[in-house]
C-alpha cells in the first residue's frame, strides 16, 4: 500500500516530533551529567536548536529559512608561516 502525500507528509512531522523529543532528552541528560556548559552539552544544545529550525522549515517551507552549514573556515592565526 502506497502512502498518499499526505500520509507521507504527517510521518514526516511525526518524526520531526520524535527527534526533537530525543534531542531534549539528550540536552537535559548532558546539561545533569556533565554540566551546563560542557562543550558536548553545549554540541548536544545547538543540534537541537538546528532540529527546531528544519522542524520549522518543514511545517512552514514558504516562510522558514531552511539551516545552512558553514563552509571550512580559513586558520585564524596567520603569523605561523614558513619562512
């Protein structure tokens, strides 16, 4: 059996619903075990910020902007050229 659009689309943000559960889940953990701002707390924080944000392009692909992903960044300290 084939799932209409719809069908599809509802499974869809049934899923969304059910990662972003997880990822509170994830972030309440690590923020009781390792503390607040521990750098995989704060990791596990800004994953569930960039879920939220793909939940919202999805429910709203109109008007959401969809997440980006920064490219490689250039080395920050330059004074350590060969001479």
């Amino acid at each position: 059996m084939e799932l209409s659009a719809c069908q599809h689309g509802r499974s869809e943000v049934w899923g969304l619903i059910e990662a972003l559960d997880l990822r509170e889940q994830v972030l309440a953990d690590y923020e009781r075990v390792l503390g607040t701002d521990h750098p995989d707390t704060l990791t596990a924080r800004s994953n569930l910020a960039l879920a939220h944000k793909a939940a919202a392009a999805v429910q709203q692909p109109d008007t959401a902007p969809l997440p980006t992903v920064p490219g490689p960044q250039p080395p920050s300290d330059t004074s350590e050229q060969p001479a």
